[in-house]
C-alpha cells in the first residue's frame, strides 16, 4: 500500500511538523512518503505530482489558509481516480465534521485532533480488515451513513518518535524554518484560539528534543521556531532550554518562541539579558487589546503593567528580538477602544507589531458564541470577521489601512528616524498611520507594486498633501534612514540633490586642503579626491546632525551631511560639519 502525506504551506520557508510526526509514527510497519507544496503551486501541478506517485493513500494536513486550495487539488485527484483514499486532519477539519463530511463528499476518512496513534489504526485497517469502527477519533462513511468514532486517550508525549531523521529533510534545513515543539496544549482559556479547547499543557522527553535540536544544529538548521502555545509557563523548564540552547547553539542560529509576557519573572529576563548572545532568540508575544473588559469577555487574562515590564526589560537588554500581535475586532472593543490598545502597545516600540483581525475558527467558544455580538463574518476560511455590534466594516477597513503602512513604515525597520519623528507631530502614533494609510488608499497605492524609493516619495507626498511644517526635516531624516540601510553609494537616490556639482566640488577642495575639518575618523580614512567622489556623498541637512546622532534632539541650523560609503564593511558612515 502506498502512502503519501502532504500538505499546502503557506510559504516555501515553511515546513509541516505533522505529517513528519505520522510518519515517524507509522514506522517500521508502514512507509509513509512525504511531500510539500505551497498554496501558490498551481492545483494542476500538484495533483500532477501527486498522481504520479501511485499512491493508496494521500493524507492531507489541513489549516485555515489552505483547506481551500487543499479541496480544490482533493477534486480533482478524486476525478481521475476515485480509488485513492483521501484522509484529512489538523485543526481546520477537527471540528463540525458531519458538516465537513456532508459538504465534502470526495473526503474519505477525517482523523480528529491529535493524529499520530489514529492515522496508523487508519492504515492497518485500511491495508487489513477494513474495519474502521476499531478506530479511535476517526469520520468515515458506511454507505450514505457518517459515522464517527470515539477520540482515544490523549497519547504520551514522551514516548513519541523523533520526527526529524528523515535523511530527505537534511538538505533542505539551511533554507527553511524548522518547527519544534516541546509541549502540548495551552493553560490559558482565551476563547478565541483553539489552544483553549485543549485542557492541560504535555511535555515531551526534554533530553529528547535536546537530542533532536543538537541534530537539526549539526545538520545546518538555522532558524528553529518552536510552537508550544505558552514556552515560559514553567520557569523552571523554561530556564533549563534557555540555558542549553545558550550553550550549545550553532553560529547563525535563531530561536524563536511564543511567551507569555505577564507571567514571565524578572529574573529570567536579567538572565537572559547577561547570558544570550545578541540575536539568538526571538520573542513573539500576543497582547491581542489592552481593554480590560474585552479580555474579561474572551476569557483571557492579562496584567498589562507586568506585560511591559516585561517587553521593556528585554528591549532595554538589546539582546532580543520582539514581536507583539493584535488582534483588531474582539468583543466590545470599538475603533476608539482599538486605537487606544495600539498607543498602549506601540509606546512599547516592539521592533515587529504585528495587526492582525479577529478569525472565527471553528470550536472556538467565539465562533459558538457569535451571535452575542452580532458577528458577521466570512463563511470560508479564514473565517475574517467583517463586523460586529460595535465595530461596522468600515471601522475595519480603516483599521486595515493603518495595518498596511504600519507593516512597510515600522515593522519594515526602513525610516525608524522618520518614523519617530513624525508621530510626535500628530495626536497619536495610531493617528499618523491612520492619516497616512487612508491617503495612501485614496491614490490607489494599495493595488500596485512599490520599490523601496516609491515609500520615500510617496511618504514626501502625504505631507506635502497635508501641508506638514517641518518638511524640510523629516526629508532630511529620511535622507538619513535612506543611506543608512545603503551598502553602497547609490546611483540615483530618491531626492533632488541639495548641492550643485560646483557646491560639492568646492566642499571635496576643501576636505582635500584641510580647510574643512571633520574629524579624526574621517581624517584617519585617508581619502584622495578620487575617493571622495566615488564613495562619499554630501547633502546639506536643516538641523545638526551631530547633536540629532548624539542625543535625538533637532537644533535647526544648517549642517554639511558626508557620508562615507565603506566597500569593504559594506555599510554608511556618516559625518557632519556645520555650514
């Protein structure tokens, strides 16, 4: 019997954790073969794929951003060979399955919740007596009948197969995220997320997983993202894994986490502050509203005080990297009450804020409940709400362009400068994205391409459309942003030089004649004129850059900005001296 397991990732960086758990699983008695696609593979290739493989059996793992692509590519291997077993699983068909049974007539067999003991019951019965009563959490069609089986005990974590040694995988490990997970389930009841459906939090073997990170380590894995619901909810585990991977990380790895802020103690932070290597771990840390009463109504608990103690004590270490998560449209949480939880947060200067809108997932105590708010939302995946009674469409469509300059301006990290600047010369930060974003809809930059100039000018566009005062500045930040993330000198920046051809040239003679004094950095770099002109570039900036460099604050006067573009450290260097 052949079997393949596969499934639709969102992006080709991404890997599947569970088809390689079935498949470690149903060794030695069954081989199963894996495959992977993306959900922008064309459905004809895929099924083209995966027709030649001659399979029995195709088991399916299926999520909310691609079971509508997943059904596509099951029709149509169901119309060229309706013999093939179709088994689906994940958390997308776990739940309404005579729904999904009824809707979807090509589905065979749905495996429900935890898969891995399930789907190998499945197989023996599939290649032996047909019997499919004898198998636990399972769908199945007996004729026109659904039937559905009884889930079994949860299985023992501890006892599961490692799902990384599959030789395939090795190279392919330098250029993908590797998933790891070291528990299962979630403490927390938010009634939103599936995790709340789950009670109590499994660990694995921890030697184990140990084990298998120093493997992935050995054989070229560089970024290791682990998707336990909570990873800090146990100080003591939580402690022990950092400190491992602290001592026996590879060079260029990078671990990331979803945690807990609230809960998280000072101490381990102090800790990690002292002891992890800049740019080894990655938090992501969902805060979802800072409305007290939302939260109350969604079951989540959160001390918001401790969450930035938290998020500011490891901003302050400079040691991580994190990543804060909204979610716009829970209960009673307006456009005002939204705007708030975004200046709550954003005051937090996380360096990724990710906005994001509320999805009805099916099981969630939301979705069940939805009525109590007069929730509308999309009847496919991924279930986006498109309203409720106290936030109209057009409150998230706002909403929605405040998310897409948020995501290019901020998170982006391309005019940090700038950015700063400019929300303090508006209400709010939320006010500045809001503005920007509804004006950046109005002339239709939503639907076409961008390159990284087009944000400059277009940004330049928006205040001078607003008739912003302190132009003159803000362009000379973004002057500033702009070559900074420049290796080399650019060919044709995105403004109007300041200085004529015989400006520049009479400031080179004068560099050259030490009549211009920069200072000893500058001085030491040794430059001839041929030099200055191909790797130096000067500007003329309304405000002193040596004070802006030093202390963040402008003093207007007129400054001569050089900068240095260094071929061998490939990056700018800037230097000033006052007109």
């Amino acid at each position: 019997m052949k079997i393949v397991c596969t499934t639709l990732n969102a992006k080709y960086i991404h890997t599947n954790l569970a088809i390689r758990y079935l498949k470690a699983y149903a060794k030695p008695e069954f081989d199963i073969e894996i495959v992977e696609f993306t959900i922008k593979d064309p459905t004809l290739n895929i099924v083209t794929d995966l027709i030649q493989r001659k399979p029995d059996v195709i088991g399916f793992s299926c999520y909310i951003w691609n079971i509508e692509e997943t059904l596509k590519v099951i029709k149509m291997i169901k119309k060229i060979n309706s013999s093939i077993r179709i088994v689906v699983g994940g958390p997308e068909v776990t739940y309404d399955i005579y729904e999904w049974m009824e809707r979807e007539t090509n589905i065979d067999f749905i495996v429900i919740g935890e898969g891995e003991e399930t789907f190998k019951q499945l197989l023996h019965q599939l290649s032996h007596n047909h019997d499919f009563s004898q198998v636990m959490g399972i769908a199945y069609r007996e004729g026109e009948r659904i039937r559905i089986t009884p889930q079994s005990n949860k299985i023992d974590l501890r006892e599961l197969p490692s799902p990384f040694r599959f030789e395939e995988d090795i190279p392919h490990l330098s250029k993908r995220v590797t998933y790891v997970e070291t528990s299962r389930g979630c403490p927390f009841n938010c009634q939103f997320c599936l995790s709340s459906i789950e009670v109590g939090v499994r660990y694995f073997d921890r030697e184990k997983i140990k084990n298998d990170i120093r493997y992935l380590m050995k054989n070229g894995a560089k970024t290791i993202k682990f998707v336990d619901r909570t990873f800090n909810i146990s100080r003591s585990y939580a402690l022990e894994m950092f400190q491992f991977l602290i001592d026996e990380h590879e060079k260029d790895t990078v671990f990331q986490f979803e945690i807990t802020a609230d809960i998280m103690r000072p101490e381990v932070i102090e800790f990690l502050n002292k002891e992890a290597p800049k740019g080894l771990f990655r938090f992501e840390i969902g805060v979802q509203s800072t409305n007290d009463f939302t939260n109350e109504l969604v079951m989540r608990k959160q001390n918001f005080k401790k969450l930035t103690r938290t998020v500011t004590m490891v901003k302050d270490g400079g040691k991580i990297a994190q990543h804060l998560d909204l979610i716009a449209g829970l209960p009673e949480e307006d456009y005002v009450s939204f705007r708030k939880t975004f200046n709550d947060v954003f005051a937090l200067r996380p360096e990724e804020l990710q906005l994001g809108f509320l999805k009805m997932l099916r099981g969630t105590g939301l979705r069940i409940r939805a009525d109590e708010h007069q929730y509308i939302y999309m009847d496919h995946s991924p279930y986006e709400i498109l309203g409720n009674n106290v936030l109209s469409f057009e409150d998230i469509i706002k909403i929605k362009q405040v998310e897409d300059v948020l995501e290019k301006y901020w998170n982006d990290h391309r005019m940090d400068h700038t950015i700063e600047y400019l929300i303090h010369h508006f209400p709010s930060p939320f006010d500045f994205f809001q503005e920007f974003g509804s004006y950046w809809e109005t002339q239709g930059w939503a639907r076409i391409g961008h390159q990284l100039e087009d944000l400059f000018t277009r940004l330049v566009q928006f205040l001078q459309f607003i008739k912003f005062k302190e132009l003159e500045t803000v362009v000379g930040l973004m002057k500033i942003d702009y070559l900074s993330k420049t290796k080399y000198k650019p060919r044709k920046p995105w403004w109007e030089p300041t200085l004529t051809k015989q400006e520049r040239s009479k400031i080179y003679q004068a560099v050259l004649q030490k009549q211009l004094q920069i200072g000893q950095k500058f001085e030491a770099l040794h430059l001839n004129e041929r030099d200055l002109y191909k790797h130096t570039l000067v500007e003329e900036l309304p405000f002193d850059l040596g004070k802006y460099l030093k202390t963040k604050t402008i003093v207007k006067t007129n400054t001569f900005m050089i900068v240095h573009f260094d071929s061998t450290q490939e990056k700018a260097n800037f230097y000033y001296v006052s007109d």
